[in-house]
C-alpha cells in the first residue's frame, strides 16, 4: 500500500512533534513513571539506515496465551473464573486452512457455567484485570494487524471493540490516519493500570514501498472502563 505524498509529507510531521514523547514511551516499563529520553532509542524512531526502520513493532508484540503447549486455561487472579482455550480440527476449503478454528471459553467456576466467548485463527495474548471483573483479548489474527477486544463481566457480559472505539475517538486528519492507515499496525493491551484503566499500544509503520517500510511508529492510549481514551505520554495523559 503506498501513501499519497501528502500524507507522508503529514506523518513526518507527526513524528518529529512527538519523537520525545515516543521514546518515553518505549522506555516507560513502569507505565506511570517518567522516563529518560535515551539517545539512539525511539526518540529517533523516524530515522532510518539504508531503509530499514531503527523501530521494529513485530519485535513489541506481547507473549503468546493461547494456542501454546502445555496451557489451555487462564484463571483470573481470583480463581472464580477461567478462560478455556479449545483446539479443533483446521476447516479446510481444498489446501487451504480456513479461518478461527480456535475456540474461547468462559467458565464460571462458581456454579461451573461455560460460555462460548470467541474464535480465533492465530494467536492470542489475554490479560486479566486485577479485579477479575474484566479481561482482554489481543488477537493477531494475521501478520500484520490485531484485534483489541474488552470483555467486562460485572454486572453483566459485555464486549467493547477497543480499535473501533480508539478510531472512533481519534480525529479524521490526526493520528487516526496512523492508526487506521498504516501498514502494518499492530493495536493491543499491554497493561492494566488498575481494575478501571489500562494501556493500549499503537505501533507500526506510516507506509511502505517497494524499498520497504517507513516512518515507524508507537503510541500509548489510556482507556478507561468509563468509555474514555486519552493520549499517554511520559506518565501524563493528553486529549486526543
């Protein structure tokens, strides 16, 4: 996918504003703590050698839940609930091995009630909050873009799209055109911050060409379980 020159000329921009921002970022284990900005880290995440990117977002993808060997349940840090993955046999259509053959459960072990709650075809890394009363669902159901979706359990069972609220929320002209039109974007959880908030991470490339990829790029979100999302930088949040 190649950008109009416009846009290239827009994202350059975009990242010369933010490139301090951006390496706090990276560097911000902690998610709430200030961070250094570090020379030659992703505070230059826009510059590139023989056109290659210094920033490789396949490299910030987070551990693999489910499938993988040895592990088909996740409990939540209560106990009371356990997410089940399932194994089936690979739909095929001739050669070719169709989509989400891979099944989540939710049981409920207090009274050991068990709900479909989603297919998948790749990969997927789940992460519990600390209350047990949520948990997400990063699905890398290809190589090159994800799936970020919230359930909330209390009171009652609800989904949230967090990608489709992020786009949703961000401006049409702002970084809406990274998140929505790079290639590729990589959007998921990375933590939660507490029961009501975690972080969501935007990372990837603002284009591509036949030399390769450009203009890497990551962000953090805070989302809240109000329905609110703002920018996190350096420990401090920022209206989109």
């Amino acid at each position: 996918m190649t950008a109009h020159a416009s846009n290239i000329a827009y994202r350059i921009t975009i990242f010369l504003l933010f490139s301090i921002g951006c390496a706090a970022l990276c560097a911000d284990e902690a998610f709430g703590q200030p961070a250094p900005t570090i020379a030659g880290s992703v505070a230059h995440c826009d510059s590139e050698a023989n056109g290659s990117a210094t920033l490789n977002p396949w490299e910030q993808l987070p551990p693999v839940t489910f499938p993988r060997a040895g592990q088909n349940k996740l409990a939540s840090p209560d106990g009371r609930y356990l997410v089940e993955n399932v194994d089936g046999s690979p739909p095929r259509q001739g050669d070719r091995v169709l989509k989400d053959w891979h099944t989540i459960y939710l049981i409920d072990t207090k009274g050991n009630a068990r709900k479909t709650l989603y297919r998948y075809g790749r990969w997927l890394n789940i992460l519990w909050s600390p209350s047990s009363g949520a948990f997400v669902v990063n699905d890398f159901y290809v190589s090159d873009d994800s799936h970020c979706i919230l359930f909330i359990l209390k009171p009652k069972l609800v989904r949230i799209d967090l990608v489709e609220t992020l786009a949703k929320s961000l401006k049409p002209g702002t970084l809406q055109d990274l998140v929505t039109g790079g290639y590729p974007v990589f959007k998921f959880a990375v933590k939660w911050r507490h029961a009501e908030s975690l972080l969501l991470k935007v990372t990837g490339f603002g284009d591509v060409d036949e030399t390769g990829f450009h203009h890497p790029f990551v962000y953090l979100f805070l989302y809240r379980l109000d329905g609110s999302i703002q920018l996190y930088l350096n420990g401090n949040t920022a209206a989109l």
